[in-house]
C-alpha cells in the first residue's frame, strides 16, 4: 500500500469526544475540563478523589543513544498503549508536551508517527491548552519581580551582578541568548547582562513536573534561588514575594491533559522538560493520576536510557515515589547499523555485520537498565527496509544477554502490530520481578553521586572536576542541599562525552564543566559539555513554509 | 444591605453550561469550540454560515475623559446589554479582553463591576483562552525571524540600526523597555539596540482586531514593515517569510470568544489593542459576528470619546463597514465634580457647584459625538453618594445641549436597575435616526486629518509639527499610505495634550511629537505626548500579595 505522511494519518483520525475517553478511564465530564472538543484537562477534585486507590503497573519506555536515524521511543509508546488495550488490558500513556519553539525551526514535533500517535497532533505542536504559555509568564514575572526589587531601593542587599534567574520565551532566537538590559536612563532600572532560555529549560517547567500538587507546587517556587547578595547570601523568590501569584498563573497547567491515541484510548500529555538540564519527563502528576486510573501506564523518558531512563530512575521515580514494573528499550535495526558505522546514506543496504557491531550499545543499556532491578523487554522498532537476517541479529544479540527482543510494527499497523509485543510486556509486568531500587542514596556525597552515574552508567574510568566546581558540591553540601539527586547534563549521542563516539565506549573520562543548583526542582545540574539552552533558527526556517491552505488545513508544520 | 466586592459576587454567579449562552444566539454546541464549561470560540464555519444574515444596531458605549474617580464604561456596556435582554430584546454585548501584565502591578481588571459583571472574571483576567499569548508568540516569531535573517547572510540588505520591530512580553516589565540583544560571539548575531513593549501595543494586536477574516488577517500581517535597507527602502514581513506561520499561531485567537453576563446573557470578549497607540477596540470580527446574531449589539471604546469615540467611528468602523445606530456617553456625578475642580479626597460632599462646573467636559463629548451624525443618550452611572440635587444637575445640563441623561443603578441592581435607560436606547437605535459618517474622508492629506481632529474634536486651536514629521507624512503619502487614517495617541485625561487641563480647554494647540506608520493595521500613528508601551511594576506589586487561598481560590487579584 502507498504509505500516507503521519499528518494525513492524524487528520483522517476517527477521534471521539474527550469526554468518552474520560469515561474510558472513569472520569465523569463533569470533572473534565474541555479545551476544545478533543483536549482537556482533569480536574483536582477528581485527582483527590481517587488519590486512595492502588496504583497501576508503570512501564518506562526508553531507548539506545539516539542517531540520525531515529528509533521512534514516542511512537513505541503510543504503540504499546494501544497493543495493551488490544489485549484487553486498561492502559494509558503518558508523554510529554512538545514545545513551540523548535516546530518553526526544524519540520517535525509529532507526537508519535505512523499509526501510532496521539491526536490532535497539529495543536498538540502549537498551543495545545496553554501550559507552556503559563510557565513562560510565571518565569518572566519573577524576573520583572526581581528587577523591579532592585529598581524599588533593592532591599534585599541583591547583588545585581549575581541575578541567576534569566527569562523565558518558547521560542527559538538566538539573539536572545545574551543580552543587556535596563538600558534608556533611571527609570528603566539598573542595567545589567543576562537572557533569555527556551521555555522548556525554565527550572519553573522542572519544578511543576516534579510537584505532587498545587501546594507543593508553591513551596517548590519558593526555593528557586534567584540571586546571591555580595556576601553569597542567596535570595530566593520566597523572598521576593512571587511564588503565589506564580503559583495562580500555573493553576490549569498543573492539571494533566488528557488526550486520545488514533485508537481512541486515553494519552496524558504533560509537562517537557528539558532533557538536558532537567529530567525530561511527563509530569509526576500525570503520571500519578494515569496510575491511579489504568492498570497499566506507559510512559516514556528523555534521549537514551544513559541519560532519560537514569534521570526517571534516579529522579521522577525517586521524588515521586514510584516504581518501573518493566522497562522497554527501544532500537532499530538502522540504528544498530550506524551504531557499528555505518553512515546514514548506507541504511538501506542489508548489512548484518554492522547490525552485530552496533549492538553492545544496545546491550550495555539492557544492563544498565536492569541494575536498577527492573526486568527489560527490548522492542525492535520495524522499518520497511530492515532484513530478516538483520532483526534475527538484534534478537540473538539480545538473547545472549539474557533478555528478549520482539519485532514491533506499530508504526505501519497499530496495535495489530504489536499484539505479541504487547502480551509479553503485561506478563512481565503482572509476574511482580522487578524490585526496584534507584542507584545511590540521598546520603550519598554530591561528587560521589557523579561518580556512581559517571561509572555505573557511562563506564567512564573518572570524573574529572576542578577546585572550584569540588568546593562548590561542597558549599551546597554544608548548605543542606547534599540529599539532593544530580541530574546530569551531557550529550545524549554517546555514553561518553564525546558525541561522535557511539557503541559501547569504555576508559574515557567525564569532565565536569559547572555546577548548578535547582534548589526548587529539588536536584544539582551537573554539566559535562557543551549546553545550549536557547536554540536558534536555522537558514530556511520550517515557519517560511508554514502557513493556511485554502481548507483551513495547516501546511508545512510536519 | 451590606455591599459585597466585585470577586465574591462573581464567584456567587450562577454560571450557565457556555452552550446555553450559545444557543441563545442559535450557534449550536458543534460550533462552540469549548474553553473549560463557561468559555467558547465560535468556529469560522459558523461565522461564514451566517454572512448573509442582516446586521443587528450597533450601540458604542464611550464616557467622558476618565479622572480617577472612575466613570464604569465597562459596566455601563455590561449593564446595558442585561437591561435589553431584561426588557426582551435580543442584545450581545462585545468587549474586548484584559491584559495579563497590569494585573500583577495593581489590584483590579475586572470586566465590569457590581452587578453588571461579565464571568468567569477570574480566567478572563488571567490567561483566558490564550489570545494574547498567540500574539506573543506571533510578535517574537517574527522578531526571531528578522534576526535570524541577518544572521544567515542578510540577502535582504536590512540596516541593523533600522530593524523597527520589537519583542513583546504580556508583562509590566520596565527592565526590557531598552535592551541590547546578540551579545556573546559570532554564534549569537548581530549585537544591536532594542526593546520589549507590553502585548497590547503589538501591531500583530491591532491586526487581528481590525482583520475580516483569516486571509485578510495573514495579508495584513504581510503587510507589516519591520525594518528599512540603508537606502531606507522598507522591508515587510512578507519579505521575511513568516506570514503564514504567525496566521498559523493566529488562527484560534482570530475566533471571537463567547462567554456570560451575570444575568446569562451572551458578551463577546475579544482583542484587546492599546487605546494609546492603536485604535483601542473589541475586535471587528467578534463586532461584526454578534451583529449578525443579536438584535442590538453594545460594544464600548477605549478612554473618553476624544480618545476612544473618535478612534471607533474613524478607525474601526471605517475599515469594518460599520455604523452605530446611537451612542451612549457615560458619566458620573463625581468625574463631573472632579472635572469642577474638587479633589479626589473630598468627593463625599454634596457640591452642585461643581457638578455644574464640570459639566461643560461631557457637553464637549456630547457635540462632537453629534458630530458623526450619531443620537447622543447619557448614563449617569450612579454611585451611592450621589445626591438627588448633584444628579438632576447633570440631567439639567444635559437637557440643555439637546441630550437626554438617565439614571443608571446597574451596578447596584444590575439589569434592574437600568430598565428605562435600556428601553430609551433601544427606542432611539430602532429611531433609524442615525447618519453616521467619519469625520474626514480617505483622500484627505494626512497632516490634515490629524488637523481636523484635533481642531472639531479636541478644539485646538492649531497642530504643531516640524518639518521632519511633515516630511515623513508627505512621504508616506508618496509611498502609497495617504488614504490611511491616523491614530491619535495622546492623553486621555484631557481634550488637549496636558493632562492636567480638565473640563473643557480651548485655545490649545497640540504637538506632535513623533509619527509611526502600522502599515499592517492601517494606520498612522500620531504621538502628541509621552507614550509608555511597556508599563512598570509599582513599589509594591499586587503580585505579592496574589495567591491560591486553602479552598484553592485566587485572592489579591481584584
């Protein structure tokens, strides 16, 4: 059959009304919040409600290092959601909201592809029910709070040269980076340099993705350290009198968004935060709500399983109190080839040698990942241009490392594509064998807690980090803030630091750039490279080409 | 009885399912694209089903020259519209939506007050259904872009130092009124001065609010000038290439928004462009919408009617094709006082004297509204102090200048208490005595039509404009601009540019500081005075004291 574009799948999507998809998981529509006819957001009475009620089994969905040749983590997501419902499972998906910015940059932001996405697609990448937009305004009003402190006679002894909180936009624009502001004369305030991030990198976006609820919401705000008086006293935004009406502005978007896959079975879609220096999950509170609601949750994490599958472990799972019942890595079998060198030009000639060469990168995540105690299944996302030789090699490799692999053709066929895939994984989980423990304690040291990732997880040999960045864990130690988890921020193509080095690289090292304290989102960024936390827009942007057809239809954004 | 505040008696309403209000106005529940159970956009298929339709009367609230006793236009417009329903007229009323940012510097932004109030106030006054931060993202895609464009190359030629689009941000943020961006490397841009102004003062604000549709909205934003070559050629926002993708970010803001009075009947909510530098009204298409499904439709003008009046009959109706069948001036006993000379500390007393004193100021706005060929009906909006002899004052002066004022109680009693205000309305716009007409025609020069509203309508006595601004006006006209009209942007405090200058003024001349061309919007800008488009955070913010109370409501906003 012609294959049609995901965009075509989306709109030819037979949705039905939220409010049946709410009954799907037994929420009345009364405590369905509708944002159009397909979108809503669930109310807190009815979390509250059911706040009492057992949880259901979490499955984490993660992945090998990603490569140009994608391996569809999201898509297996919506996938496995709609195969555990095929076999007459209740299950529900949780994945994370996409954010606005990059769509104008690049084509792309999907969620899902194939026949197994989430729809509304096209609002999904836009607007969608205005979380975004809310984190971006609750940023920015501390950041208009704390100058304006200063501008009123600076009480609070702010040192201006030591301002940390920047300011927001979900938007690519690199000239925003670094910038100077309060320029013009005395009634503009102070200048000083500072600038602005894209809005998923906002600790505000860390911060609600990791709240248990409105409450904690608020004093997790509070924490946020903004500035440092001359002295190093820090200055939270307590201080500066911001966190309720932050708190007010992020009312609805706490709540979770409930959503439909193209089979009509229930997707939460909440919260993106940035993988790099934040944890890059769906919301602890969709995650939750789906748990109380379905007896089976797949959700997904950030990048690959070096980076998301350990920050879900050692962060979300850790602050939220939750335990994976199974773990799906997903690989390709293009993957694998490029893993084992192959260039992306050559992905469509059989090459069973290469597949071979590329797999220790996939066996090492299935250790890594069962050095959490949790059981993993591998899904082997199927391309049209993959051989039988070449899956039966992933398959072996994977059975030689005492797991199993199961081919996935959710992308082309839906759930029917993943019906043996999707029984595997509810017997996993429903066998209880997972016992679940994340890798160092909150008494860990800080630097300690590094070194646990650096070599339990990358298999570097050493953590290399000067004086300065030593003292500060240290400082913050003393400061009460050693409990914390570290997230760490590195390239997510390899399991060094060196993007270019794929496979299963061992004896490098990891250098530690800098240090930075989310003392509200509640852990220590930890930065090995280079971070950029403002994207730019590349010479054709994909917005030159986005526009309104004569139907109404929205061309160019997929 | 004991008088309750604004918030509580909005929180005591007895909201109707948004469908209910819909269906008073025959849109039916498929084409009410829902906003949580009391919000709704009404679909563009509805819109377009409904052109043929004959148009209800058009009936524009203005006021006198506001003075911080505060005159109640907003709840004038919301009053009369129950009252019309109260006396079995089908009537809408249109206003336009609040800005996010005031309402963290002071307490207020309420959509009416007392009982004429339109609900959810709280959600209108937050994020309602996120139009203003589709602007925002429209306004700063564009920006991105336009840097973007210099950064790859600048085949455009654009002048750095005459890029004349600004970021924008919904918040009061005095700090980015002048900043300078690209800073940090070659990887960052090119290093230049600029700013943020608030989100109301956008253009892409103006446009939507003046735009018939979506086609006409993305030529519109085409038609934006963004920068100059160094041969001062102009540089559109066609030439960049992000038309399409703004209209796409635009495309539900551009649906008008249906939500209820307190008495359940039906209030358009809709754009909300910067009286100063834009024209300050309800959108075109929520205006034109309501006409077509609503026997009276009451809508209000931003400021007095020097200001607000002059720039609806001149600006929107003009480019809307409308024409108002009467016109309601609002005034209070005390702004009459206040105008008479007393201070906003002893308003309390009785003072004939000085109502009389201050009268002359609405006998102004009453002949120059008589001046567009339109029935003048004045509302005294009253408040409790207001004595018997203070009220009949108005009403005799009123009377005198060929106009009739009634007494209004909507505030207290809602539409009860505004049932012959309401009937005289209806009689006089069903009169069919109107023959309204703009002030000038699109051929006039633009230097005279700035000539011809500040002498008919301000009573100056001259324009004062040097030889750089003439210039620019004649070029404009050379370039094709001519047959704009222009928008006055100065005090509203008084009819000539001191705002200090209450009542009446005469002899006055009025300077024209600076001219802007929104060649998107369709209008010349002319600056007679200061004008701030990036409001400040005062010395204590209401933001500090806005929070979520234990059962979860929002205090301190109002």
């Amino acid at each position: 059959m012609a294959h049609k574009s995901d965009i075509e799948i989306a709109r030819a999507a037979q949705k039905r009304p939220i409010q049946e998809i709410g009954a799907k998981l037994g929420i009345g529509s009364d405590h369905l919040l509708p944002y159009g006819h397909d979108k809503a957001k669930v109310s807190q009475e009815f979390i509250d409600s059911v706040a009492d009620r057992p949880d259901g089994k979490l499955i984490l969905v993660t992945a090998i290092n990603p490569t140009p040749a994608g391996e569809g983590k999201t898509t297996t997501t919506v996938g496995l959601g709609d195969g555990l419902n095929a076999i007459g499972k209740k299950a529900a998906i949780c994945i994370r909201e996409a954010s606005l910015g990059p769509c104008f940059g690049m084509k792309g932001g999907a969620a899902g592809g194939g026949y197994a996405q989430v729809v509304p697609m096209e609002e999904m990448n836009l607007h969608f029910t205005g979380d975004f937009h809310a984190i971006t305004s609750a940023h920015n009003l501390l950041a208009a709070m704390i100058d304006n402190h200063i501008y009123w006679g600076n009480a609070l002894g702010i040192d201006e040269r030591r301002v940390m909180w920047r300011r927001v936009l979900d938007m690519n624009d690199r000239a925003l980076r670094d910038v100077v502001t309060s320029l013009g004369g005395v009634a503009n305030g102070f200048p000083r340099q500072t600038g602005f991030d894209i809005t998923v990198a906002s600790e505000v976006m860390a911060i609600l993705c990791l709240s248990k609820n409105l409450a904690d919401l608020e004093a997790r705000l509070g924490d946020i350290i903004v500035a440092y008086t001359r002295e190093r006293a820090p200055i939270y935004c307590r201080d500066i009198g911001a966190a309720g009406a932050m708190t007010v502005l992020l009312k609805d978007a706490m709540q979770p968004n409930l959503v439909q896959t193209l089979e009509n079975n229930p997707a939460f879609v909440h919260g993106g935060p940035f993988a790099n220096i934040a944890h890059g999950c769906n919301s602890l509170i969709a995650t939750q709500t789906a748990l109380k609601l379905a007896d089976y949750v797949v959700t997904e994490a950030g990048f690959g399983a070096d980076l998301g599958a350990e920050k879900f472990m050692n962060i979300k799972c850790r602050k939220g109190g939750l335990a994976p019942s199974v773990v799906v890595v997903v690989a390709t079998v293009r993957a694998m080839k490029m893993n084992g060198g192959v260039a992306k030009a050559d992905l469509g000639a059989e090459n069973v040698d290469a597949v071979k060469a590329g797999c220790p990168n996939l066996g090492r995540h299935i250790e890594n990942v069962k050095g959490f105690g949790v059981p993993v299944v591998v899904a082997i996302n199927h391309f049209v241009t993959d051989t039988d030789a070449e899956v039966q090699a992933v398959m072996d490799y994977v059975a030689g490392h005492g797991s199993e692999a199961i081919l996935c053709k959710h992308w082309a066929e839906g759930s029917a594509g993943v019906i043996e895939f999707a029984t595997r994984v509810a017997e996993i989980a429903d066998a209880g064998i997972a016992n679940f423990a994340p890798l160092y304690d909150d008494d860990l040291g800080l630097f300690e807690k590094i070194e646990t990732i650096a070599k339990r997880i990358y298999r570097a040999d050493e953590v290399l980090a000067d004086k300065k960045i030593r003292d500060q864990l240290r400082a913050w130690e003393e400061a009460g803030y050693g409990n914390l988890p570290v997230c760490m921020a590195k390239t997510q193509y390899s399991f060094s630091t060196d993007p270019n080095l794929r496979g299963a690289p061992t004896g490098h090292s990891v250098p530690v750039r800098e240090v930075r304290l989310s003392a509200g989102a509640g852990f220590v960024v930890v930065i090995c490279g280079e971070i950029m936390t403002m994207p730019g827009l590349p010479s054709k942007p994909a917005a030159m080409t986005i526009g309104l057809n004569d139907a109404g239809e929205i061309e160019g954004l997929f």
